[in-house]
C-alpha cells in the first residue's frame, strides 16, 4: 500500500527539528517592536529577514512591499488550476517587553528550559508564523505542494494594522484564494487541539459631556448647575438594566442564537467556573443572565466601558464641578450585528438620556464586524483530519471573544472564509513577561499545517 503523500513531509520536518528551532531562535532575537519608533529598522530587518527565509524554502516570488507604516512581505508560489489557493496570514511584529525586570532571561535572548521557548513572540506571532515555512520547506523538497499558497505577513498587528486594509484593498486580484489559514489562536488547552470558527467584532466610541465653561468653586456654585461627572455617572447606569442586560433599544436585534450544535459543543468544553474566577481575582463572575460563561464570552455581544474620567484626581482635595467629563466605550460583536447600526443605537440612546444642562459630544471611533466560518466548510473538515492525525484526537471547535481586524478584511473585500488554526496555550504569557511556546506543539503545530494542506488540497482533487 503506498504511503500517504505527507509522510516524507513529516519525516523532513523531524529530521530538521533542531535547524528550525535555531532559526527561529535567529528570528526571535530581532526586536521588532512595531509600536516603538526606537525599533523601525529592527521591524524592517525581520521583514526582509522572512523574506529571504520564503526564498530559501523554494519560493521565488517574494516581495517586501512599503507601506505608510511598516512593510509588508508578501510571496506566492507557482499556480496550478487544478488545485485550491490558501492565503495565510502572519505578523511578525511584537509587543514592547515592559515591564522588563519581571522576564526571568532576556526578551530577545531566546532560551529553552523544560522543552519550552522563551522569548518576546515566541508564540504571539512568531513562532507561530514560523511553522508555515516550515511546512512550506518540506513540501517544496519531497514533492509537489498540494495547494496554491499566498503568504501575507504584516508588521503592524500589534498595533491595530493601520495600514493593511488599504494593502489589501489595492492588491485585492493578487490576494485572491478560496481560503485564509492564520495561526495566531490559542487551542482550548494542553492537548486539547482547537479550531476556533467565530471572533467577536468590535466598535468604539469616545463620549464627552460638557457643562460650564471652565471648572467651578463647589461651595459658590454647587446646587445651581449640573455637574458633568455625575451627568456622565448617570449615563452610564442607563445603559444596562438590573439584571446586568444591556438596556440600549435594539441593541440584541440582529443577535442570532446558538445552534443546538454549537450549544452541545461549548456545553462539553473542560470550563471551571471557579478555577477561572480565581484566575481573574473577581470574587464572582458577572454578565449577561441565562447563558454560560463561555456563552457571554464567546458568543454574546458586550457594552463596556474602557477608560472614565473627570475633574480633580490628584493627591489631596479640590472641592470642583469639574467643566467635562469623559469615557471610553467599546463593544464586542456577534455576526450580524452591523457596527455602525450598534453605534448609532448607542449614541441616540445616551442622547435621550442625557439629564439638561449639559452637553453630550459623541466620536465613533474604530468598527469592525464578527466573522464566523461555518463548521461545516471543506477547510474546517481538512483542519479536523489533520489535527487527528498528528494529536491522535479530534479537534474541538471554539469561538474568542476578541477581534482579529484581518479576518474582517479577508471577508468584507476578499470574499474569503478563514480558518483559525492556532497551537499557542492560553496561558502563554503573549503581551506579558516571559512569553513562551512549548516546544511539543510548535512541532506538532508545523506537522498539522502540513498535513492540513493536503486535506485541503484534496477536497478539490
């Protein structure tokens, strides 16, 4: 009986597990911290960097294309019609690695201790990002890949990819694939391989109240004016009612249910409730009522308020009406919630609320919507075939309550459904001091992305 394509993939992919930890180690230790003009030439460095490791692999259409910001690498193997095109999706710039006193060896010194790497990106995007040229290499030097790939690595992400939409809009004919793979998830847990199918969207706002025209003595104009502070405090209790449910009028109106499926799945994740609380620090959790934590979390819209102040903070007293007040609202949204339609409902809701004798200023800030992948896609039937092959288990579906702005990108102008095929663990330090991969999944991790994109490939055989 003949061996199935990826097994020479697999055995190349062990036989160099020491070469790609070294040169991973290599990529790590360029310190592109993209929200640090200190580190502009080290986020460009990384990118040409990937660009010469896609073109070591076999590939020969790569560029390191400018933008306003950061640059972008893209590359692209040869076309075959016969088969599908993935886009995958990476970046490669990191978090700043303050503070820098609680790492326990260097940021950017890569070091391994129990079989795990730790380093700034190890996993959060780097080491993670790094498996597809892994996957990618030992495709090119067995065989024949089994898709059409497109490779899209941003330096930017870690900084809300000001500048990738407008890429992706002007080079929208030379992005064009049936379907995007990013692996920048975490699973559910150790050994619990993940395929996460939804992420929330999201949509921000900036309110301000205004009262008198500068700040007043409270005891010669208290009682006579409205104080904004308190105009703000009251606006932000109209917005949910007891119970804890948002009290906007139509906010819920485009929220669709859970599936029984999708229910019964999240139902028989391993969830403790307990065990989360004392990880948070909160002495109970709180929410919308009659859904599950992993509900709220995952697949229920929220209305929060991120940033509030006004008047006198400083150390001792200042008896002030202070003359405004402001706050930091933001919304994570479920598909089909429109974050436009979400933040006129709340603006026309704090208006009608707003007490007289101030002044309500509203600024719609970011928007982006929620995106979902149906669990019943080729691609996500490829992702679970090749995650039991290598874990010698079957995936579990997940959503995130968080926002990834790409994935929006990929289906508001690409038309392109993605699959979230992340190997990270949830408590991986990414954005925190020492950060870290465990080595196991990093392997397994390359192995699923290569057995993936023969499932892949597959489906259009």
């Amino acid at each position: 009986m003949a061996l199935p394509a990826h097994r020479p993939v697999l055995d190349y992919l062990h036989r160099h597990q020491e070469r790609y930890l070294d040169e991973l180690r290599e990529f790590l230790r360029i310190p592109s911290i993209s929200a640090l003009s200190a580190h502009q030439a080290d986020v460009r460095r990384a990118a040409e960097w990937l660009g010469a490791r896609l073109a070591r692999a076999g590939i020969h259409d790569v560029r390191v294309d400018e933008t306003q910001g950061h640059p972008v690498v893209f590359a692209q193997s040869s076309f075959t019609a016969e088969r599908p095109t993935l886009l995958v999706y990476g970046h490669y710039d990191v978090q700043p690695v303050d503070p820098l006193d609680q790492w326990v060896s260097p940021p950017f010194e890569p070091t391994v201790r129990d079989s795990i790497l730790y380093a700034r990106g190890a996993s959060d995007d780097k080491g993670q990002l790094f498996m597809h040229l892994m996957a990618l290499e030992a495709w090119l030097s067995t065989g024949v890949l089994p898709v059409n790939l497109k490779f899209l690595f941003e330096g930017e992400e870690e900084i809300g990819s000001p500048h990738l939409g407008q890429y992706i809009r002007e080079h929208q004919a030379e992005l064009a694939a049936d379907v995007a793979l990013i692996s920048d998830t975490p699973m559910m847990g150790e050994e619990l391989p993940s395929i996460c199918y939804a992420l929330r969207g999201l949509a921000t706002m900036e309110i301000r109240v205004s009262g008198p025209s500068q700040d007043l003595h409270s005891g010669v104009y208290g009682g006579t004016v409205m104080n904004p502070a308190q105009a703000l405090a009251h606006l932000i209790d109209t917005l949910y009612d007891a119970s804890g449910r948002i009290a906007v009028p139509g906010f819920y109106d485009q929220v669709d249910p859970l599936s029984d499926r999708e229910q019964s799945e999240l139902s028989q994740l391993p969830f403790d409730s307990e065990a989360y609380k004392a990880q948070l620090g909160v002495p109970e959790l709180a929410g919308e009522p009659g859904y599950t934590p992993l509900e709220r979390l995952w697949a229920r819209p929220t209305l929060d308020v991120n940033g509030l102040w006004s008047g006198f903070t400083g150390e001792g007293q200042k008896t002030i009406i202070p003359a405004t007040a402001h706050a930091k609202l933001s919304c994570r949204l479920v598909p089909h919630q429109d974050p436009e339609r979400i933040l006129d409902l709340l603006e026309a809701h704090l208006q009608h609320h707003c007490p007289p004798g101030v002044q309500l200023h509203v600024t719609h800030r970011s928007g982006s919507p929620a995106s979902v992948t149906s669990l019943d896609h080729p691609a996500v039937k490829a992702a679970e075939s090749a995650i039991e092959l290598v874990y010698q288990r079957p995936a579990v579906h997940i959503r995130m309550g968080g926002s990834i702005p790409v994935v929006s990108d990929f289906q508001e102008t690409l038309s392109v459904p993605t699959v979230l095929l992340g190997f990270a663990l949830p408590d991986e330090c990414f954005h925190a001091p020492n950060e870290h991969f465990h080595l196991a999944n990093f392997y397994r991790g390359a192995q699923t992305v290569a057995i993936f994109w023969e499932k892949l490939g597959a489906t259009h055989a």
